[in-house]
C-alpha cells in the first residue's frame, strides 16, 4: 500500500493490533466513545480504517463507510499532545484519496454543534454545512440532555 509522510507520521490501514492504542485515543477524544468491539465490527464490515503512526506510536485515526459514491466520515481522532500538527490533515488526505479511488463523489458526516475545532478543521478541507439534526446526540447523563448534530459536505 502507499503511506503519506509528513513530518515524522506516517498513514496506514488500522490492524486488529493496533485497535488497543485507537480506543486510547479514542477515550481521550469523545465523551461517548466507541468501543474495541466497534472497532473489530468496522474492520469486519469493510469500512475504511487508517491510522497516524509517529515514532511507532498510534498518534490518530479516522473511520469511513462507503456506500456507492457517498462516503461518510464516521471517527477521526488525533491524540491530544498531537494536535496542531497537521496529523489529522495527513489522515484526510489519504482518506479522501482513497475513498474517490473506490468511487466515492462526497464525503458526508456529523458533528455536535459544541465541536468547533472539529468544524474548524472540516471546513479547512472544504466541508460545507448542509443541515441539523436537532438533539441528535446525547450529552451528559439524562436523556433529555441532547445536542444537535451539524451536517457537513465536501465534494470530492
Ligand atoms: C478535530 C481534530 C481531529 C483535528 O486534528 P489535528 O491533527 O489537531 O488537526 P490538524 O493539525 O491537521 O489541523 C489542520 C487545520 O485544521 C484547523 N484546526 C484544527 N484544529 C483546530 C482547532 N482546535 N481550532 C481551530 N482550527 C483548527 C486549523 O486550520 C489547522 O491548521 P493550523 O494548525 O495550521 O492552523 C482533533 O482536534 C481531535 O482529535 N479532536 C477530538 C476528536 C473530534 O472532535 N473528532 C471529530 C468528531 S466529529
């Protein structure tokens, strides 16, 4: 396979041994994170899966499906030390290569409306808002405690 460098991180396709340090990354970065069994079922069900690799540590990740010419952006994570670093940058580019080699014409995904510097990335790779999913998400502990979802586009 091709890897991308920049700096000193490299992307690659996530393998079942390196899902142990994603789910780290992962618990640091979401308040409802997925699991190691979500990332097993992700592997198994196709989706596109890649890592950041710096100094041989797992520094980010990201998460795709594909479903014909639309992609959707499911997870992407960078470890808080990382961050600023044009990890998740790396991971996008390699991303976005392959998912339109597979056929994929825009990449679709969601984010809580409290998420600006995830927004703030997206939009550096061209994303566009598209809509809301009004209390889409749960926040805190009580059901009745939702945050909406931000739609956002890129065409490929
Ligand atoms: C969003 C996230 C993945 C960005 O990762 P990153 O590796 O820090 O991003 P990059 O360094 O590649 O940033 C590229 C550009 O995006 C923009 N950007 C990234 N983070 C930003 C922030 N916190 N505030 C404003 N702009 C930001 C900047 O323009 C940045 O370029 P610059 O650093 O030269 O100004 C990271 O903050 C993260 O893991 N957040 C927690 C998980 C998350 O929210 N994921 C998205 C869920 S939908």
């Amino acid at each position: 396979m091709s890897s991308l460098s920049f700096s000193t991180a490299t992307v690659e396709l996530l393998s079942t041994a390196d899902i142990e340090a994603v789910v780290e990354i992962e618990r640091l970065s979401n308040s409802h994170p997925w699991t190691e069994r979500n990332f097993h079922d992700a592997l198994a069900s196709g989706y596109l899966c890649l890592i950041a690799r710096d100094h041989g540590a797992v520094s980010g990740f990201a998460v795709a499906r594909l479903l014909v010419d639309e992609a959707e952006l499911l997870l992407i994570a960078v470890t808080p030390a990382m961050r600023r670093q044009g990890v998740a940058l790396l991971l996008w580019i390699e991303l976005a290569e392959r998912l339109q080699g597979s056929g994929a014409r825009t990449v679709h995904l969601e984010v809580r409306e409290s998420n600006l510097s995830a927004q703030a990335f997206y939009r550096t790779r061209g994303f566009a808002q598209s809509g809301v999913r009004p209390k889409y998400y749960p926040n805190g502990t009580r059901d009745s405690e939702r945050e909406d979802a931000v739609l956002m586009q890129v065409l490929l």
